[in-house]
C-alpha cells in the first residue's frame, strides 16, 4: 500500500462504505486527514449519488431502522446519537441527511451519525380570527451557495370552513444556522397531508389546493432554494383530479405523481424536467395485487430497472415487475408493523451541532470538575485533612509539572499512611509534622513508589 500512487489509494476509498471509511481512519494519519477532508466528502457523495451501491431504506416506526437495498433481507436498529421529546417521522433525505421531525428539529446523517440540532422558530404572524394552524416542513440542498436548507411554513385555515387564509414561510441555513422570514407562500397546502419532502435538484416540490375549490389539487408548485422564487408545474393533462387522491414524489432523480382511486394507483414519471408533454404513465396496479384504497409510495428500481419497490399503505413492500406485471411480497426481518420510509445514500457530509449543544456540554463538563474537586478530600480522616498550603507543597515536590494527577496521588498517599505506619515506615502523628513527613514518606517508601508508578 505504501507504493501506491496517492491517486489510486483516494480512488479505491471513494468507492467504500461509510461503516468501512470510519475504521480505515485508524490506519495512518494521511488516510486520516484524507477521509476527513472536504474534498474528499464531497468525491465520495458523487460516487454515491451515480451508484446503485450503498444505497438504504432508512426506516422510522417505533424506532429507527436501516435496510440495505441490495439485499432487503434484515433491518438494523439505528439508535440517535440525540435526545428529543417525540418524532412525528422522517421527511425528506438529501445526500444522506434526515430531517427528524422532532421536538426540537434534527438534521442528521444516520451513517456519520454526525447531528444537528435547529434552533426554535416560533411564528411571527398574528393568527386571524376563528382560524387554526398547522406547519410544513421540506428539507433541501442549495448547490450553488452550499447550503443545505430547511422550509418551513405555517398556513392558517377557517375553523369551520377550513378554507386557506393567510400563512407564513421561514427558511434556516445551515450556514448561517438561522431562521429568516421569506416571502409568504401565496398558496394552500394539501389538506391533512405531510407536504414540502420531495426535493430534487436545490428544488422543493409541493402539491397547491384551489383556494375555491378544496377538493381540488390543482398544480405542483416548486421552490426554488437558491432565487427563493415559487415556480408552477402542470400535472399530466390525462389526469382527472375529482374522485382521485394525488401525491408527489421521486423516482430515480425523476418527478413523479402517484394517483390513487378506490380501484387502482396509476405513477406517472416526467422524464424531462419541468415538461409537461414529458409526462409517462410507469403502471397501473390494483387488486389482488395491492389492498383496495392502499397508499402507494414508489421507493426505487431494482439494480436492472425491471422492477419497482412499492411501499403499500406503510405496511409492506412489493417488488412490482415492469413487464410481466406481477408483484412479489419482500420480507424484511425485523421490520416493525407499520413503518414509513426513505431512500437514503451513505455520505460522510458535515453536520457542526448547535452552539448550544456545545455550550451544554462544556457546562456539564465543568460541573463534573467542581464535583470531583469538591469531594477530594472526603475519604480521609479529619485528621489527615491537608490545608491549601500543604497540598501546595506536596504538589511542587512530587510532581512539578502534573499538578492536577500529583494534587490527587499525594491525597491517596497520605490516607495510606495510617496503613504504611503500623508496617514500618514514618509514622504521622499530628498536622505539625505532616509537610515533612510526607516528603519523607513519598522519597523514602518503596510501597509509596510502587503506588506512583500504578498509579500514573
């Protein structure tokens, strides 16, 4: 290995595991600085987005659970790295990072286990009057500024009617790692639905309601990261939206919209983005193969492209055969019973925790300190208690530049020296002789060195 050009050996670890790259920092401090180093990471998050390799069903529940796509055959139990209240789901992942829809907010790569922790963000709108709220979120990366980005948005609906009537939109960085009102989105969200977590190319997508007519989802709406600026996308023409459920999502970097009926789902995939004539109707599928009403979320293509992974009703998942039009049940061992989930690739993408993690962990360190300071003496006899000055002194003679580890091994040292009296050696009588006795005990005791060296 060390005859290896330096090239040969960054191009064989961009094509590794997280798992994998994590222990091989272990082998040499310039494999080290290499793995760690933002040009790598980002070397390595390419060659996960264009690979079928290393790709993951990240799996929320009762608990968090990672599936390797290639062979679906265990879920692993992912424990969070963070304390929360209660999580509502995952939303969206972008280049291995998870947005937890907790209480507080979480970014986090469940590979790096790497965390971040969102400050609050309260809504600045007064409420209008007889309305209730709900909030959005979407979760997303800006290429062009490097940022990855979290929206938020509250609408406020009629409490009779439920009719849209104002709503608020903030967006963090995790630049700045701030919340900052935006323009305010001029739209209504899908009634009772999760709504922003379809992100492709630094765009967040949504599903908008006709304020007139509730029922009616009429338009895709895309929000542009970067320009910040609401762009409208047209639905198949095909599509008939009464008497039909629609949601939204993303098929192998493609748009696409799944409409679901009483009597079967229909996925259609726009292959040329933001072209409507570029719509393709993928499949149809209804029953026996899937359970009437089943919500139906595409999840990816199998290793070919034959086959589609369908999650029915966050309750099981099917492989469904393109050409022959059949379905096969997958069993995942471990799987909990019912389930939601994401496709997520490996990276090793940064996430800095929030100045007030740290802030708490210093404070938690520092408690711990004054705790241990505080009890130092409380193991020996009042007797053999040391005033400042003394223990000055034993520090500066037995150990001048170790003061801390000395401060602590004279204390052990002078509580042995009841122990050390009876069998043989200088016995203290009293606080008057205990400078000098201690000297004469720590440089004259081969028990006293044999205690330094176990010690230290």
């Amino acid at each position: 290995m060390p005859n290896l050009p330096f090239e040969l050996i960054e191009d064989i670890l961009r094509r590794l595991p997280v798992k994998s790259l994590k222990r091989f920092r272990a082998v040499a401090k310039t494999w080290c600085y290499l793995i760690e180093s933002d040009n790598f990471i980002n070397l390595h998050l390419r060659q996960s987005l264009i690979s079928t390799s290393h790709r993951n069903l990240i799996i929320g529940g009762l608990g968090v659970y990672s599936v390797d796509l290639e062979t679906l055959d265990k879920a692993h139990v992912i424990k969070p790295p963070f304390y929360y209240k209660s999580v509502d789901g995952i939303s969206n992942s972008c280049n291995g990072i998870v947005l937890v829809m907790s209480d507080p907010l979480v970014l986090w790569n469940t590979f790096s286990r790497e965390y971040m922790t969102l400050p609050n963000c309260s809504t600045e709108m007064q409420a209008p009057f007889e309305s209730y709220g709900k909030v959005a979120y979407g979760f997303g990366y800006d290429s062009e500024s490097d940022d990855y980005k979290v929206v938020r948005v509250a609408e406020f609906r009629h409490k009779i009617t439920h009719i849209w009537m104002a709503s608020e939109t903030k967006i963090f960085s995790l630049r700045s790692k701030s919340w900052r009102r935006i323009g305010d989105f001029p739209y209504a969200l899908p009634f009772l639905r999760g709504n922003w977590r379809v992100h492709l190319n630094g765009v967040m997508h949504t599903l908008v309601e006709d304020p007139e007519e509730i029922e009616a989802a009429a338009v895709i709406m895309a929000f542009n990261l970067r320009t910040e600026k609401h762009t409208p996308i047209m639905l198949p023409s095909e599509i008939r939206i009464r008497g039909v459920d629609v949601s939204l999502d993303v098929l192998d970097g493609c748009l696409c919209v799944v409409c679901t009926s009483r009597h079967r789902v229909v996925i259609w995939v726009m292959k040329e983005y933001g072209v409507r004539k570029s719509w393709m109707k993928l499949l149809t599928i209804s029953p026996p193969l899937i359970e009437r009403n089943d919500i139906v979320k595409p999840l990816t293509y199998s290793r070919d492209g034959a086959k589609v992974l369908l999650n029915c009703d966050d309750k099981r998942l099917l492989w469904y055969d393109l050409a022959n039009h059949t379905a096969e049940e997958v069993v995942v061992e471990g799987f909990p019973f019912v389930f939601y989930a994401e496709v997520c690739v490996e990276s090793l993408v940064k996430l800095d925790n929030s100045v007030a993690e740290v802030k708490k962990k210093v404070q938690r360190k520092e408690k711990r300190k004054g705790k241990i300071r505080s009890t130092r003496d409380d193991f020996l006899s009042e007797g053999f208690k040391l005033d400042p000055l003394v223990k000055q002194n034993i520090v500066t003679s037995v150990y001048p530049r170790k003061s801390n580890k000395a401060l602590c091994l004279c204390e052990i040292q002078i509580f042995w020296l009841q122990e050390a009296g009876s069998s043989g050696d200088e016995e203290l009588t009293g606080k008057s002789s205990l400078n000098s006795s201690v000297n004469l005990f720590v440089h004259g005791s081969s028990k006293a060195a044999l205690l330094v060296e176990l010690v230290i």
